[in-house]
DNA sequence: CTTGACACGAGACGATCGTCTCATTATACG
DNA sequence: CGTATAATGAGACGATCGTCTCGTGTCAAG
C-alpha cells in the first residue's frame, strides 16, 4: 500500500498543464480563438484530459497569455541611475505599452475570456484569477522617489497609474475611441506624468 | 408589382430588433449569459429570426446593455450653474461609477462579447461597434470651460478622461487590483481632478 | 518485482452554436 | 380586395462544448 501525503504525481502533472498553457499560447498569437480540441491535439493530449485541468475553454485561454511576454523590468532601470520618477514611469508605461500591443490579439482573448467566466459564473463567488504585473511594475519605477511621496499620495498614485497601464485602457482607445497605438501612447504618455506630478506637489504641499 | 426604394417593412424589422435587444438586456440583468435560444423566447420571436439579425451570440449581447441605462446626462448639470471643469468632471464620473456598477453583471457580458468579436475575427476588419457615451458627457463636463484650455489640451484630457470614465477601470479594479468600489471612486475623482487641473495649468502657462 | 493508486485515452451523451432549406404568415401596393 | 414580396417559423445539419464512464498505461512505495 503506498502512503504519500504531497500531490501525488507533481512533475507529471505540472508538465501536462504547463504543455497545455504553452499550445494555447502559440495557438493564440495570430488572434485565432482555438477550440480545446485544437489545444489538446497541439499539447499531444486528449481532449478529456484538458477538462481535468480547466473547468472550460475560457478558463484555459485566460491562462495562456500571461506566460508569454513577461519580461524582466529590472533590465527596465539597469543602465541609468534616473531616479526621477515622471521620467522612470513614463518609460515604464513605454514599455507596458509595447508589451500589450505586440500581443494585442492573445490579450483580447484572455481579457474576454475572464470577463465571462466572471459574469457568467457569478453563482461561485471566484474572481476571475488575473495575475496582477502592472503593480510591480508602477512600483519598481517609483521606488527611489518613494520618499518623496506622502502615504496617502503614494497609495492613490499607484492605484491611479493601474488604470491607464496594461490592457484595458487598449481597448478604450481601440473599441471605443477608435484611436491609433501612437495617439493613445501619447496621451497616456501625458496623463501618467501629470498623475505624478500632482501626488508629489500635494505630497510636498500641506 | 410593387415598387419601393426604402427598406421595405422598416417598422416591423425595427421592432423585432428592438424586441430582441430588450429581452438580451433584461436577461443579463442578473449576470447570466443567456443562451440565443432564450433570448429569442423571450423576444417571442424564432431562433432562425435572431440570427437574422444578429449574426452571433456576442454580437446580441453586446448591444443589450447600450440601451438600458441611458439617462440624459443634461439633468446632471441642469440645476445649478457651476462652471468649474474640475467640480462638473468630478460629478459626471460620479453618474458615471453609479450606471456602471449598477450595471456590472450586463457590462461585463457586453465587454466580453465585444472583445471575442474582435479577437476571433480579425479576418473581418470589423473592429466590434462600441457605442461611445462617455465622450459626449466629458464633453458636457467641460463646455462651460473649453475656452480655458488650448486646444491641444483640450484632446489630450478629454481622451485621458475617457479612460478612468466608463467600464474598463471597473475592470482594473474588479479583477485585477481587487479594491472595493469605493476605494475606486475615491481613486478616480482624485485622478480626474489632477488631470483637469494639469490640463488648466499647462494651458495658463506658456 | 509486485501492486495499488493515479494520470491518461477513448468515446458516448445532451446542449448550444451557426448555417441552411423550405413552408407559412404578414405587409403594402395596385 | 387580391397578390407579390418580405419577414418569419419550423426544423435538419455538423461542429463544439462540458460531463460522464470505463478501460489502459504508468509511476513509485514496499
């Protein structure tokens, strides 16, 4: 009789599900949604055994993009010792942008994908399970003027900058704006410096 | 014979449409994606008549909501006679927040459907037809004003403000940061008001 | 090596999707 | 009031979804 208390096949199975993520991925890079036949037959699965790892295809696609693109931000701020902040997060902003726009396609996909899952499915109280990178990364460009900033301005700030990094403000300008890449790069280019600008003069005033 | 330029039965072809687009919305109010098979019932029209005129699922969905909520944004700025952008702004995003997350459950399904319009058929260059409300109330917000900004000011701040206005921030801070809405009101009024006053600002200066 | 637990494959099942054809109803012109 | 034509209804079709069961392969403890 065999006695394990750990997840029993760990290697196996993470295998299996990161092979499956990896499919979607490259099935989704040319905007194509894939059936979950297409990802399981890519993954060299059954189809049933990809029902064993997500409850749907929507939960599957949600998962793909965010192994993708995910670049190291530290390589961001190596080579320059800047410690403005307005300049450090607008680059960062730059670089977010690049980032969303070169996998627009997948992104859209993912981004649809957890909206249904979480206005569908509102009878289990799960969020859908975004992995949060923009936070990081407003904070790696904030952290040597970090002093610099009031408590309260720092949290609002942060929390501010979220909004116009990452995907949705793309589709803003996209679906409803109906704006070009370099239009809206400029204007969240603007608002992101004027964002800083005032939590650091409220954070130097009263 | 017959002999008609217009479209021949406009009314009736209206009516059926309107019939369907009011059964989507009343279906999604409680966050269920309903079938095209229900929202046809509910219609009290046949299957084969939806998908005349809807030529999926999403795209029915998808323009459920745009008519429900629609109040008229003039009773926002009726009753008093304020002209500061700043103090107007903060309370059409206000309405805004409000019609929003009363809303959550339907946009969500909405914004869903669009997003899988687009991404799966990017064959079709139709980019998904999003109806743009929010810019005529920013616009709204700011006539009072408009003299005081230059007029690259003026766009530069009408397209920020459309991205902390409308559904996607609601997103931002659902799925991703994961902040209670009223931490998101307090987040937005503060970052609108800093950007109406950069805009001010930059306009008074050089 | 043996053996039991576990991952996987194969495939059936009903539901929904999107497309199609053909029959029926309803509209509006003459 | 007829009648041509447009709008609708009814239903079949294959594809995909999500769930299920049953059988096979495989890992690892003893």
């Amino acid at each position: 009789m065999a006695k394990r208390k750990p997840p029993e096949r760990a290697n196996q199975r993470y295998r299996t599900r990161k092979d499956l993520i990896d499919a979607a991925g490259r099935l989704m890079k040319n905007g194509h949604k894939p059936s979950l036949e297409e990802v399981a037959a890519a993954a060299r699965v059954s189809r049933a055994t990809a029902y064993r790892y997500f409850p749907n295809v929507e939960a599957l696609l949600a998962e793909a993009p965010l192994d993708a693109g995910a670049p190291d931000w530290d390589a961001l701020f190596a080579g320059d010792g800047s410690t403005d902040p307005e300049e450090r997060v607008d680059r960062a902003e730059a670089a977010m942008h690049r980032l969303v726009y070169d996998n627009e396609a997948a992104i859209r996909l993912m981004l649809s994908a957890t909206l249904a899952r979480a206005a569908g499915e509102n009878a289990d109280e799960t969020v859908p399970y975004r992995q949060n990178r923009r936070t990081p990364l407003i904070d790696a460009a904030l952290a040597p003027a970090r002093t610099r900033f009031k408590k309260g301005s720092y949290g609002r700030l942060r929390t501010a900058l979220a909004m116009i990094f990452g995907s949705e403000s793309m589709v803003v300008f996209r679906d409803v704006l109906r704006l070009d890449e370099t239009v809206a790069r400029d204007v969240k280019s603007w608002a992101v410096r004027a964002l800083v600008r005032a939590a650091l003069a409220e954070s130097r005033a009263r």
